[in-house]
C-alpha cells in the first residue's frame, strides 16, 4: 500500500478478485489487491474440480497446478447403482488450489498490480451521495482508509463489501449448501474417476464427492441443503461416509464451507463498486462449481472498470455494462440452471433409483448428463428446454 | 443470543453469508456476532456445517 489513491481496489485474492485485478491492471489502471489472510491459496475450501474449457478460457494452463486429470465420472444412486457418464477425454482435473490461487496474484502482480496480505477491510468509503469511494481496512492492528475510483469486491461467500454498498446480498438457506470436507490419505482410488453420490443418506439436497488428487489422496465432501441439515450437520454425514467406505483413511485436512447454488444477485454494481464471483453469487446452481465462472466474472468487471476509468465514469449506469457482459456470457444460463436445480435436488431416494435403473440401460457410450436429464425431464418440457439451452449455452 | 464455540468454529463464512441482518463479522482469526444487531432467526446456527454455534434464547434460559 504504497500509494494513497488507486484507480481500483480489489477486495479478496480468491480467483475471481486476482482475474478482476489482472484485467484491470491490463487496461491500464492502478489497482490494489487486498487479502485479509497471511497466505493466498490457503486454507482451501473447494474440492478442486474445475473443466478443461473453464480453466483454459481464462489462464494459460501450467501443469503445475494439476494433481489428476479426470477421465470418467460415475453418478451413484441411493441404492448404490453406478452410474458411468460418457465423457469426452479432456473433461476435466483436479488442481491444488494452493498453488493455483498463488499463481493467479502472482500474473497480477505481474501485471502491475499491488498485492497485499494480511489486509481486512471492514468497511467502505462513500461519499455523500453513497457513492463508493475507497476502503476501511485493518492492517497488522492499524485501521488505514485507502481512496480509490472504483472497488471490487471479490469477498467470496463471506461478502460483506455488496451490503456495505447498500446491494442485497444475504443468501436463502435453500440456496446455501453447508459443506464439510476431508482431504484424505492412504485410500485406493482410481486417479481418473470422480464420483459423486446422491440420496438422502449421503447428502440430503446436495450430494457427495470422491475427487481423486492422485498418490492414493482425495478431496472427499459433500454439501447439505440449508433446509435440510436437520438429520446431521454437514460434518457428522461425512464423518459416517469415510467411516463406513474408506475405513482406513488418514484424514489430512478439515474443511468447512457455505456453496450459494443461488441465481446471481439482481443488482452486483452500484456506484464505484463491482461485485464478483461467490460475492455476486456466480456458482453454477447445480454442479456448485464457482472457480471458472468467478474468474469469468472476474474478467469482465476488470475489464468494465479499467474502461470505466479511462472514460472517467464510475457511476453505476456505466458499471452496470458489467452486469449486462455476465448476464450473457453466464447469468442467463445459471437462471436455467437454477430452475432445474430446483428439481433434481428434491427428487426422493426412489425417484433417484428408479432413475438410475432407467438409463443403466442406455449403452455408456451413449449416456451423456444430457440423456440422463432427457429421461428425467421426459413429460416436463420447460425444464428440458432449460437443459437444453443451458448445455448448448456453456 | 448466538454462542460460538471457537473450538470447532472453521472460518469458513457459511454463516456469515446466509446472515440477514450482518450481525457477523470474520476477520482472519475470529468470528464475531453482534447481540444488538442479530434478530435471533438462528439461520447461522442451520447452516454451520461443523455445529459451531447455538441460540442461546430467552425460553431456554430457564
Ligand atoms: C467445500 C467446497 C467445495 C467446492 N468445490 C468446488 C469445485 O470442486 N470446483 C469449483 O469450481 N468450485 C468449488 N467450490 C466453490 C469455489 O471454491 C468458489 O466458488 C470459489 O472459490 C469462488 O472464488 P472467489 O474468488 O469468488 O472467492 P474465494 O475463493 O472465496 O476468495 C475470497 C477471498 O476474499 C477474502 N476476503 C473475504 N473477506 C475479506 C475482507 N473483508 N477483507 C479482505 N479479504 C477478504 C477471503 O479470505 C478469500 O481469500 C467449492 C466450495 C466449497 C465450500
Ligand atoms: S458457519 Fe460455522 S464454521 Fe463456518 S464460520 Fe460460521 S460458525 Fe464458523
Ligand atoms: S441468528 Fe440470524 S441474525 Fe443472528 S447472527 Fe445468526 S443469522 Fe445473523
């Protein structure tokens, strides 16, 4: 924090704050990345999957960040039926978040832009017209307020910067998975596959993943519909999964975490202020992924904001290009996402297995997560046509 | 009144997220709910995936 005034101050280092801090840094603004944990990357609270189209749209990919490169993935019922889905060979890997998220605020300090840990904000400067004027941060005990053009608040889950901006931003508990995960040792597990398990005794409305990092280590976790986390928390289920299919796990690391498998919020700017990623609630409703498409969300607020300053403009009726870019580029798809997620996550154990039983039968080569929705959705059109567009969309 | 049990608290910001009235503030070592401005709905005590936090009302208080 060498200056007193930047063009734009980024709030959280997460993949979607270092991509608005790398794409506003490259359309020529002064910008500060602040972080309030001593390391980036660290503690990680994602189990790591992320698509081969997801993460290449918006990084070079450095082989450094992959654990394990996923070839199959098989979807298992409550009755343990497996499901195998035809993939293509380059879906998808497994990467250490540790190194990926580094690396990222390394390309923005590469960039030019100034990166600072250990910095907590705790509030927002606002002129008299509630403009957004810079941050109120906590710096190793100093209280520091910094200026700034424009603010991005990129403060994931936890974001705060959005309501302090006066945006509605608190999440419905039935759009709120409350998550739990082990990283494990010492198990037997194909690198290749991921598996993910549905039903009310794994993961009631979420469900359970095996993500495989190679070396016999795996992220396993799983998420729990806010509704639905009366017969256990998120922690005890998964304690009972390990306990009874990988006895003789080492358990490495624990994690706790809140996924918003929520449509975007109506409004992520205001004036001064853009929101990305988990803040502005762009996971993927179903799948609750939210490392690409926050680093989508991320580029084009940088992108906006770097424009809005060489045009002078912060006012929200400029930022609000930003929002228009994300509603195209994903928004509008996470809609349909949403409505479909709606669904699926309150089909009944039976339902489930009986969905299972049906498409086992289709030949595995042609089993796509399309056909599977296709005999899901077979007397409910809207919802197919949401699949349908959704697919073609991503 | 929400009580934390920092012990099994993992900062993870569940809590804070799903808070409506933001009553909760994380910073890198501590989780913090303010009395005066939480409204008692216990949706954080829901949602904490480690059972971290319990409402501690009036009622119950006998
Ligand atoms: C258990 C779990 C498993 C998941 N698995 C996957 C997966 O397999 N694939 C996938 O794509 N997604 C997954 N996700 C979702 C994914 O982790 C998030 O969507 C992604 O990290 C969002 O990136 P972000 O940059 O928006 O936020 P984050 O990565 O959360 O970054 C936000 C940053 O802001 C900082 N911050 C917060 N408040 C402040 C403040 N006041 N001052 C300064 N800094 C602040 C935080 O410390 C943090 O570093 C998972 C999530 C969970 C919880
Ligand atoms: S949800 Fe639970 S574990 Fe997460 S920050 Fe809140 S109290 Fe802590
Ligand atoms: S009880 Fe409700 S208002 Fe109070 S801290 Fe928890 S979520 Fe916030």
């Amino acid at each position: 924090m060498k200056q007193v005034k930047y063009d734009v101050i980024v709030v959280g280092a997460g993949p979607a704050g270092s991509l608005a801090a790398i794409h506003a840094a490259k359309g020529g603004a002064k910008t500060l990345l602040l972080e309030k944990d001593r390391d980036i990357g660290y503690p990680v609270r994602c189990a790591e999957g992320v698509s081969h189209i997801g993460l290449t749209n918006y990084v070079a990919l450095d082989p450094r960040w992959i654990r394990s490169t996923i070839k199959d993935a098989i979807l298992i019922a409550p009755d343990s039926t497996q499901v195998p889905v035809a993939t293509n060979n380059e879906m998808g890997y497994i990467i250490d978040r540790r190194i990926f998220d580094y690396d990222l605020a390394m390309l923005a300090a590469k960039e030019g832009v100034e990166v600072q840990t250990k910095a907590y904000v705790y509030d927002l400067l606002k002129a008299e017209n509630g403009a957004v004027t810079g941050v109120k941060l906590d710096y190793m005990g100093k209280k520091l307020e910094i200026a700034s053009k424009i603010v991005i608040g990129a403060d994931g889950v936890e974001s705060r910067v959005g309501r302090w901006a006066g945006l509605h931003t608190a999440v419905k508990i039935k759009d709120m998975e409350s998550c739990a995960q082990f990283t494990v040792a010492g198990i037997n597990v194909d690198p290749g596959k991921i598996l993910f398990y549905f039903g009310e005794s794994w993961a009631p409305g979420g469900y359970l993943w095996v993500f495989p990092k190679g070396n016999n280590l795996a992220n396993i976790g799983l998420g729990v519909n806010g509704e639905r986390t009366g017969l256990g928390c998120a922690l005890d289920l998964l304690s009972k999964f390990l306990k009874n299919h990988y006895p003789e796990a080492s358990i490495l690391t624990t994690v706790a975490g809140g996924v918003p498998v929520a449509k975007t919020l109506k409004r992520i700017t205001t004036d001064g202020l853009l929101l990305v990623g988990d803040a502005a609630r762009t996971v993927n409703p179903i799948s609750g992924g939210g490392i690409a498409t926050g680093m989508l969300s991320g580029k084009l607020a940088g992108e906006i904001a770097a424009e809005a300053i060489e045009k002078g403009d912060f006012s929200n009726s400029y930022l609000e290009n930003y929002s228009k870019k994300w509603s195209k580029a994903q928004g509008k798809n996470h809609e349909r996402l949403y409505r479909v997620k709606e669904v699926i996550f309150r089909l009944t154990d039976e339902e489930l297995n009986s969905l299972a039983a049906k498409v086992i039968n289709i030949p595995v080569s042609e089993r796509t997560l399309l056909r599977i929705f296709k005999t899901l959705f077979m007397n409910r059109p809207a919802l197919m046509k949401d699949i349908l567009l959704a697919i073609a969309g991503l | 009144m929400i009580q934390i049990d920092d012990n099994r608290c993992d900062l993870c910001g569940a809590c804070v997220g799903i808070c409506p009235a933001d009553a909760i503030a994380m910073s890198e070592l501590k989780l913090r709910i303010d009395p005066d401005t939480c409204i008692n709905c216990d949706l954080c005590v829901i949602v904490c995936p480690f059972n971290a936090l319990e409402a501690e009302h009036e009622a119950s208080k006998v």
